[in-house]
C-alpha cells in the first residue's frame, strides 16, 4: 500500500511511519510539498491530511493567510483526476472546524472521507518518542 501523510510535527510523522511500518509513506510537511507529491505519483492508497500546519496544533488554529490542509482538500477536489483518487482518504486534524470545511470540500465531488483525530495506538507514541527525543514521553520543547 502506497501512503501520503500531510502534517507539520515530526513526532506524528514517526508515529504514521511506525504505524504503517509495512507499507510505503510518503512524507509531506506542508501544502507545497503535499500537491507535488500528488502529482508525481500515480495514485496514493491512503492519504491522511493535517488541518493546521503552521505549528499551531498546540493552539488550535491556522493564522490568516496560511496555507492549511483545505488548501489541499481544494487542490486535490479540482485537480486530482478521478483515476488518481485514493481508496480511503483520512482527515487526522485536531481542528474540528477545519476537518469538516476539508471534508465538505472533498465530499463535494464524491471523494469520500474519514474523519480519525490522531490518536497513537498502543505503544506507537512511547517508541516514536524514544526514537526522535531518546525519552518515552513528548513536549512541545521537543518539536523545536
């Protein structure tokens, strides 16, 4: 299965690696890199989007004018051919609003989506945690 994974924080790109350990990830960390991507590849399987990606997840919510995974949602909703779609496309944001306004977006021209808040599963954060920061546990001290 070939993936695409859009945030902006290193741990929850370990964690998505360690997840999906058996599988191709492709790694985006923000609107630009994400879009090339999608053009380069054939078709993702899975693409799991972030809202928020200018470093706000601690606070939850873009700044004006940043470019967020809606800008995605937008490119990919009037871009993507049909036969590059992927079979299941997650929208991991904490962002409740803008999760539904990328959803909507989406849903709009028939991709269907998931909504799944990131969430580690079972020890997925201790050993992303010990890889990146040599500790078990995170702070946001970790990320800079």
């Amino acid at each position: 299965m070939h993936i695409l994974v859009l945030d902006d924080e290193k741990i929850r790109h370990e964690v998505f690696s360690i997840r999906y350990t058996k599988h191709e990830v492709d790694h985006a960390w923000g609107v630009t890199q994400c879009i090339n991507l999608l053009q380069i590849r054939d078709k993702y399987d899975l693409i799991s989007l972030d809202h928020d990606l200018g470093g706000h997840s601690q606070i939850g919510y873009a700044e004006p004018g940043e470019l967020t995974g809606t800008d995605v949602a937008n490119w990919i909703a009037r871009n993507l051919p049909r036969e590059k779609w992927p079979d299941r496309l997650i929208i991991h944001s904490w962002n409740i609003d803008g999760a539904i306004r990328m959803a909507k977006i989406l849903n709009s021209v028939g991709i269907s989506t998931q909504r799944e808040e990131f969430h580690p599963i079972s020890n997925e954060y201790e050993l992303a945690c010990q890889k990146l920061y040599g500790t078990s546990s995170y702070s946001a001290e970790n990320e800079e």
